[in-house]
C-alpha cells in the first residue's frame, strides 16, 4: 500500500504556538510493520484471538482481555474508568485495541514500547489480570487444544508464556486494525471520500483549530506527552478503589513520599522521568477509532467529542503547567460541526467479532507429558 504524503494548512499556525515548527503531516495509514522474530500466520492470528478471549490467562480465572476491550464497546469498556481485576477499580480510561499495533509507546503514559511487552502487563498486573505466569503455562499445558496449536505454530512441545504473549500480538497486528477509513481514502485521493464539511473540519484541524500540532502524521499522534490540564474525574473522591488504586500506582512507581500523599490525579509521564515539569503529561492519543471509543481522555472525563472540542475551544484546562500550544481558539459554532465532521471520517466500519468457542481442559495422566 502506499502512503500518499499531503502537504499540511500553510501558514495556518499561530505565531505564538510556533514552538517547534517540524511535524509530520497528516496521512494516510499504510500496513502494519511486523516484527522479524513474529512473523504474522493464519495459526498464530488463531492461537492469539483464543488466548485474546480466555478468561484462564488472568489470576483467578475471571477476566480476560476481552473484559476490558470489548468489540462491542469499540475495544475498550465504555466506562470512563475501565473496570479493575475482581476487587479492585482500574485508575484509568480502557484504551482501544484497534490501531495499537502501530504504536511504538503504549499506555496513556507511554510506558511500554511493544505489544508483546504490553501483553505480559495486562496478564501480570494487580489491576488487570493478577495473573501469575507459570500458572498459566500449567493451565494451557492441560488443554490440548492449546498444546497442539503451539505446537503447529511454534514447533514447541509445550505451551510457553512468551509464546502466548507473541501469539496475542500477532492477533492484534492481524485482525484489530482499522486503516482503510474514509480519512485513508479521501488521503489516498479518494477526493469524495469525505464530505465538504468534513474537508473544512480538516483544514481547521490543521490550521485555526491548531490540533496538527500533536496529532499529526499517519496516527494523528505525535507519540509525545503532553499536559492539557484535563480535569479530575468527579468520582475520584469518594471511589475509595479508585483512590487505592491511585495510591498503589505512586507507590509502586516509586514516588517521593510527599508526592504520594498528595496523590490525586495521573501524574503521566512523571513516574517515569520523575521531572517535575512531567507531572501530568501523557501520550498523545491517536484519533483513529475514536467514533466508538467514548468517553475521552484518560480519565474518560468527557462523554463525548462535543465535550473535547469544547474544551479545546476554550484553551484546555487550568493547570498552570498546562502546554504551551493551547490556547482559546475562537471556534464558531459552524467551525465546531466541520471539525467534529473531520473527526467522525478517522474511523471505518465497526470491528465486530464474536468471541471463539473456549479449548477446554483435559486431565493429563500421570507421568506423561
Ligand atoms: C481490567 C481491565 C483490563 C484488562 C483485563 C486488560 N486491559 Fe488492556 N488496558 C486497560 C486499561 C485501563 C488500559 C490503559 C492503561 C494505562 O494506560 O496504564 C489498557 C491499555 C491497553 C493497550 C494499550 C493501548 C494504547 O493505546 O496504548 C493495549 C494494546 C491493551 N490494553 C491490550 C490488552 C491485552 C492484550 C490484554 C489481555 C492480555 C488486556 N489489555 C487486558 C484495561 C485492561
Ligand atoms: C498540546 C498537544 C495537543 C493538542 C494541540 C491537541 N491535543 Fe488532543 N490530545 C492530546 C493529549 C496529550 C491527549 C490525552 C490527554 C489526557 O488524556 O489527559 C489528547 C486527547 C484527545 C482526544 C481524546 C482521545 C481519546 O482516545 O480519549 C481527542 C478526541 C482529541 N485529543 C482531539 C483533539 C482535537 C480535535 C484537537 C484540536 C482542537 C486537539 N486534540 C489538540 C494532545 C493534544
């Protein structure tokens, strides 16, 4: 496939926003690069939208990735918060699956840099699937269906973690993508591809409305982080999960003790550096899928698009360590309906699936593998 490079709004970028003037335009999104040592095949797409789908990969058997990136809920879980492992409350918005595979910083701190690396969180961690990785190589080693497909795939005698993580990647790389979208089309030529309002909302997009500065190239995301002064979401203070959580991903993130007694909101990219000037940046999302993806942000403070463009509109939020690059627009009402109309054309149709029938257990014999 290639990727057609169009030239962004000339001109269109505010002096004052003119910090570092070198992004990429916005693009049409090619195939999804592959990873040498994980070539993609029918058996491993296979083997990973089973594991994707099975509740044995997670601690006590409860939870699955499907959980919380349902494909009915646009591969997230519709809740602002996502929902935790049994007993607890996640501490932030469920991301979507779809596109993630393009991704080189994953999480809403970017906090890991492969889908394989960001499967073995999901299984592991106390929030998500509490699972414990040599229990699960002990479950799938009783399930023959699961031993004969790593076989077939792997040409292992036995089911391994690794392998399982390699296998999940492979199903999102092959079956969650979405890049043939009416924004891909119109960008690949298609000039019909969107409407005349949606090609107006583009150009706002790119210019007036200044969201190129961050969600640009093929992803519309710089990959970066950014702090937008998001509000708190209203639960926050009286979830005591949610502030368990919180607390827990201070602690264990190892913040200075003054920090994590003050703990009330996602500190972003700050766990990682531990620069103050941090606190509160996360990665830019990219924008595709979005139309399903509802609520936004990564405290899914707001219900809907309308909401983020308001907010937008009037300059982000009042953190005083907001970024730079916001600043009230001026949108008109007009303006605001072509921008929203730009942004519904960054997704195709819905990516449905049911889930597969479950493998089921078998008991071994003793003394035989
Ligand atoms: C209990 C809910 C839960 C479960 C179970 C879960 N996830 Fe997630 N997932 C989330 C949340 C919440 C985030 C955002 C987390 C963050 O930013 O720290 C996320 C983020 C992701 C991302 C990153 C997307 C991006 O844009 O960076 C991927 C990919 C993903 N999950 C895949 C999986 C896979 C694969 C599994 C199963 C092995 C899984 N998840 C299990 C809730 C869950
Ligand atoms: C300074 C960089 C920057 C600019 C400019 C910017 N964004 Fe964002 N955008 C981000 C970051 C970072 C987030 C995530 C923030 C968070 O969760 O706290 C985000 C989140 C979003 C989301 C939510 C996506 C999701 O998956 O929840 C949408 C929609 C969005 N932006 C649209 C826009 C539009 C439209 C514009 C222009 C009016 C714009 N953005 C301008 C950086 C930016």
């Amino acid at each position: 496939m290639t990727v057609l490079i169009v030239g962004c709004g000339k001109g269109a970028v505010e002096p004052q926003h003119a910090v570092d003037p070198e992004f990429p335009p916005l693009a049409a999104l090619g195939p999804v690069s592959v990873p040498q040592d994980n070539p993609i095949t029918p058996a491993k797409v296979k083997l990973g939208r089973l594991l994707f789908f099975d509740q044995r990969t997670s601690g006590d058997v409860s939870t699955s990735c499907k959980s919380c990136h349902t494909p009915e809920l646009g591969w997230g879980d519709g809740q602002a918060i996502s929902r935790g492992y049994p007993g607890t409350r996640h501490w932030r918005n469920s991301q979507t699956v779809v596109n993630s595979a393009y991704l080189t910083k994953l999480f809403w701190g970017g906090e890991v840099t492969s889908l394989e690396s960001q499967a073995n969180s999901a299984i592991t961690g106390n929030l998500a699937g509490n699972g414990d990785p040599v229990m699960i190589e002990e479950r799938l080693a009783q399930i023959p269906e699961y031993v004969a497909l790593f076989k077939e795939v792997f040409g292992v005698d036995q089911p391994t973690y690794n392998l399982a993580l390699k296998a999940i990647a492979t199903f999102e790389r092959a079956e969650v993508v979405d890049n043939n979208t009416p924004f891909d089309r119109y960008m690949r030529g298609d000039k019909n591809a969107i409407s005349p309002s949606a090609v107006r909302g583009k150009t706002l997009f790119e210019g007036k409305a200044n969201c190129i500065r961050c969600h640009n190239g093929a992803l519309l995301s710089d990959e970066n982080y950014h702090n937008l002064g998001v509000p708190p979401p209203p639960q926050f203070e009286k979830d005591v999960l949610m502030q368990v959580s919180l607390r827990y991903q201070h602690y264990s993130r190892g913040v200075p003790e003054e920090v994590y007694l003050k703990a009330d909101r996602d500190l972003g990219l700050y766990y990682t550096t531990k620069r103050e000037e941090d606190k509160g940046r996360l990665r830019t999302p990219p924008l595709r899928y979005i139309r399903y993806t509802a609520p936004y942000m990564h405290n899914g403070v707001f219900a809907t698009l309308e909401k983020v463009v308001d907010f937008y509109n009037k300059g982000g939020g009042d953190d005083p360590a907001r970024s730079i690059l916001l600043a009230p627009l001026n949108l008109t009402p007009p303006e605001k309906a072509d921008l929203l109309e730009f942004l519904q054309t960054l997704s195709g149709p819905e990516i449905l699936m049911e889930p597969p029938a479950m493998p089921e257990y078998k008991p071994i014999e003793v003394g035989r593998r």
